[in-house]
C-alpha cells in the first residue's frame, strides 16, 4: 500500500506573555506568532491532505483484500471430497461429497474428478443433476477419462480451476499445454517399454514409449515405422536378433552403410532422431557383443 508521507509543520514559537514581557519583548514575540501563525496554515492543510491520502488509501487496501479472501472462500467452495466408489470410465456417476457445498454443487457446472493418491487417474464432465448440496450427478465424457480402475477417494474440482499434472503418455506426446510436469512424469516416461515381434513390428511412440526393447522370434519380419514421432526427437531400440534376421521400414536411415548386420544372439542398440522435414528415422547402431 502506497503512503504519503506526512508533512513537517514549523514549530511555533514563544507566544507573547501581556504580564511578564516588557513592552518591546511582546510586540516582537507577537509579531513572530502571527508570522508563523499565517505560515503554519497550508503546513496544517497538507498535513490533512496526507492523512485523507493514507486513509483513503488504507480503505482501498482494506477492500482489495477483501476480494482476495471473497475469491479465496469461492475457491475453498469450489473443491470438494467424495468417498464414492466410481469407476474411471465415460457414463453417469452419482458423487456425494464429505460436506455440503452449494457453490460448486451448480447444474451445467464442468468438473474434474480427480482420485486423491494417483491424480493421474481423473475424470471430466458436466454435473446433469443436482440432488443437494452434497450430492451430483457427473456425466464424464466419452474422451473425458484418464486412467481405469475402480476407486473411492475421490477430489472434485471446478474445471476452471483445475491444473492437471502430466502423465507419462502425456510427456512423450508433448502436445497437452495446460499440465504440469512433474519429477515422477519425467521418470515414468523415460523406461524401455516392450514391443510385440510380428511381421510387422508396430511401434506407438507415445503408448509405448521413446524407449523399447524388442526381441525377434522368427525371420523376415520388418521393424516397422514408428508413429507418434516429434521432429528432432531422439528415439532408442534394443533388439536381440536371437539368431534371427529382420528388415527395415523405409523411414529407417542407416545412411550410406545401410541396414545393420546384428549380431546374433546379443543385445544391439538403434538409436535414431526424427528428421520430420526428410521423414526419416536418421539412425546409428550398437552392436552387442
């Protein structure tokens, strides 16, 4: 908050005593009374402007925080416990809050149903009904479902007000803006993740991950093209041969050396970066001993 600083005023001096000063002592101390008495006025003046200043400024103060605390309590009103048991998938769920809260408990209110010890796992729709205070129907989204499982520990949350963390399928996408990247969401998107050997070996570098390992069972299969890639993303393949061979997708660069020879039976690594203006995996390899 702003101050004005408060103003000095000249202090006054000796007043004239009509009793006790001589004659020409009392017309110099009157004439010095009267001289401060006609400065001192505007000093009193802008001593009153700085306190009206402060005042006004204090009131200002006074109702700003006000609406932080109104703001404050709205947003208290707009969260809300539930030990329902629901189940994280699309449809109608019937959520009875812990306590009643007529705020966030609005007909067409959107919501976030969030379970308490995985925040990964939420749901998000539109609250259909409204029996009370402390209990709604949710109606979640078709494409509205994060995670699965049945749960009873739930945080329901005015969408508006909601500021997911990023699940690992969200990092390696890295497409969602409005979420938060935590330490765990790193971690849990850097481990290798299996792939499934077929005549095609199909790669989902966002469900799978940018890390995979892949172990042949047969020859002739090809190593297929890999979806879910970001430009200049650098993506890692361990593949054990075990004494199979295997071809390459076109989007596979091995540059002038083309495709590798991996040795059999051991563990080889393929490490290759996107190149979305060539369309190409731009690939190098580790080969196991």
């Amino acid at each position: 908050m702003p101050v004005t600083p408060t103003p000095s005023i000249t202090p006054a001096p000796e007043p004239p005593q009509r009793l006790t000063d001589s004659r020409a002592a009392f017309v110099s101390k009157a004439d010095a009374y009267v001289a401060w008495q006609a400065a001192s006025g505007p000093q009193y003046q802008a001593v009153g402007e700085a306190a009206e200043a402060n005042a006004q400024a204090t009131y200002e103060a006074a109702s700003e925080l006000a609406g932080v605390v109104a703001v404050a309590s709205d947003g208290a009103n707009l969260v809300a416990q539930s030990n329902s048991s629901l189940t994280a998938v699309a449809g109608v769920k019937v959520v009875t809050f812990l306590e009643a809260k007529p705020i966030l408990a609005t007909l067409h209110r959107r919501v976030a149903i969030v379970q308490l010890t995985d925040p990964s796992i939420r749901m998000f729709g539109e609250i259909t009904a409204v029996a009370s205070a402390s209990q709604v129907t949710v109606t979640v989204d078709e494409n509205g479902v994060f995670g699965s499982g049945n749960h009873d520990r739930w945080q329901v949350i005015d969408a508006a007000f909601y500021a997911s963390g990023a699940t690992a399928t969200e990092v390696r996408a890295g497409v969602t803006e409005a979420a938060a990247v935590t330490p765990k969401a790193l971690a849990d998107a850097v481990p290798f993740g299996p792939l499934t050997d077929a005549a095609t070996v199909a790669w989902d570098a966002v469900a799978d991950g940018v890390h995979v390992r892949l172990t042949l069972t047969a020859n002739g299969h090809t190593v297929g093209a890999p979806t879910g890639l970001i430009d200049g993303m650098t993506y890692v393949l361990n593949i054990n041969p075990a004494t199979y061979t295997c071809s390459w997708a076109s989007i596979w660069d091995f540059g002038q050396v083309g495709p590798p020879g991996l040795p059999a039976s051991a563990w080889s690594k393929v490490t290759a970066q996107y190149n979305a203006d060539r369309g190409k995996l731009e690939a190098a390899v580790w080969r196991g001993a």
